[in-house]
C-alpha cells in the first residue's frame, strides 16, 4: 500500500490538454489528489513543447479541435508514439470507441469525469499490475494493538479494503493487529493482516512501515472510508470560470 506514484525516486507526471478551463482544472486536481505531477495547457502547440522536455507518463487531452491535433502530432512524431493518450469526451462517441477497441487510446473518459473512472484508466494504461481499488495519500492518525502492546503512528495511504502504516517497528508478516483510525470526528475500529514490509534498507525514496489488508470489515465502516475518499478526491475541486480571470 506503498505511495504508487514514485518511480526511481521521480514522480510521475501527466500532461492534461483542454482548451476549456474548468474541464482542465478539475481533471488536474484529481490526478494530483492521486499523488500525481500534473502540467496543463489549452494547446496543443504547448502540449507538444512539454512532450518535449519530458515525456509524460500519459497524456489526457480534449475530443475536440485542440485534443485531435494533439492526437495527430503525437501519432506523427516518433519519440511520443508510445506514450499513452487518454481522451476526454463530452458524451457518447462512436468514432472515440472504435478507436479505443482498436488499441489507438490508451482508455476514454467522459464528462464530468469519475474519480474512480479516472482511477482505473490511468490503472489499465500505465500500471504493470493494475489495481482495482483507490488508493490515495493520507495523514490520518492511528494505532496498532496486539499481544505485546501498541504502536502508535499513521496511516500514509489509504484504500477502502487496505492501508499503508508508517513505522520503524513493522510486525511479522501475516500477523494481525486490531486498528484504530481517526478520521477527524471518527474514530474507527478493526483488524487488519501484515501483507508486506517495507525498510529504508530497500532503498532511500521508500517509506518504512507494513502494507496491511483490512479484516472482516463491517459493512458500515466500509461505506464510512470509501466516503472519506471520495470526499478526499473532491476538496478543492470547485468549477470555476472566466470570472475569475481564466481563459
């Protein structure tokens, strides 16, 4: 349950093009509640200028005018024609849907985009294993109990079926521990299982402490963190527009 954005120490960024500017912030700030790097531009001329300074782990652009010349120019050069393009589309869309079946787009979105839509493109066209569950960065205070005490620290990222805990006393895998989770008024109980282990012998970018699975979760606490997620993705994000001087 480790921070799945880093690779070699780096964060991985992604490229959003959109000519509109709501469209445009709103998918950035999702990605980066993801725990991603984000660079945006509304042209595609730009777009191509950051392909050119970095290739991007994935680029998200438009249907329309500004994302199909975009879409042209990476299919035309060489050095980004195995970057993948994911597209955004205002509605149903044959011509996009042929496309993706003929392995051209790398996944199809639709607007307003889901943030668990989003979750599983982005898992399908860059991920060697992909995951079926959102996972997203927290600071959330919590504490391990078992037999021989109690460990107090925090939970770093966040699933609704597992946790990473930061630690430098990991327990053994597979054994188990009963959880407490504070989610600001919240307090949540329930036993989790040692899935992994993680030290900072494993390299200097790794965050020490035990990937844990959550066990025979209530259904109640369940509903109760897949909320606090969605809620997670959603701060920040509010529509906005030219008004407040964006073009």
């Amino acid at each position: 349950m480790s921070e799945p954005a880093l690779v070699s120490g780096q964060k991985r960024y992604f490229l959003v093009v959109d000519s509109d500017w709501n469209d445009r912030f709103t998918l950035s700030m999702l990605l980066q509640q993801f725990g991603y790097t984000v660079a945006s531009t509304n042209s595609a001329r730009e777009g191509v200028e950051f392909l050119c300074v970095a290739p991007p782990a994935a680029v998200f652009a438009e249907a329309v005018s500004v994302g199909a010349e975009l879409a042209e120019r990476l299919k035309a050069d060489a050095r980004f024609r195995d970057v993948p393009l994911i597209v955004v589309a205002n509605g149903q869309d044959p011509i996009l849907e042929e496309r993706l079946q003929r392995g051209e787009l790398a996944g199809l979105l639709r607007t307003p985009v889901n943030p668990e839509e989003v979750y599983h493109v982005i898992q399908k066209a860059i991920e060697k294993g992909p995951r079926e569950n959102i996972r997203i960065p927290t600071a959330l205070p919590a504490e391990l109990r078992y037999e021989s005490g109690a460990t107090r620290g925090f939970v770093t990222v966040l699933s609704q079926y597992g946790m990473f805990f930061r630690t430098l006393e990991p327990r053994p895998m597979m054994s188990r521990a009963a959880v407490s989770i504070s989610f600001g008024d919240h307090m949540v109980d329930l036993n989790a299982d040692v899935l992994y282990i993680v030290s900072f012998e494993q390299g200097p970018f790794c965050e020490p402490g035990m990937g844990m699975k959550f066990v025979n979760v209530a259904p109640e606490v369940s509903a109760l963190i897949r909320f606090f997620i969605h809620e997670q993705l959603g701060a920040g994000i509010i529509s906005s527009g030219p008004a407040m001087g964006q073009a």
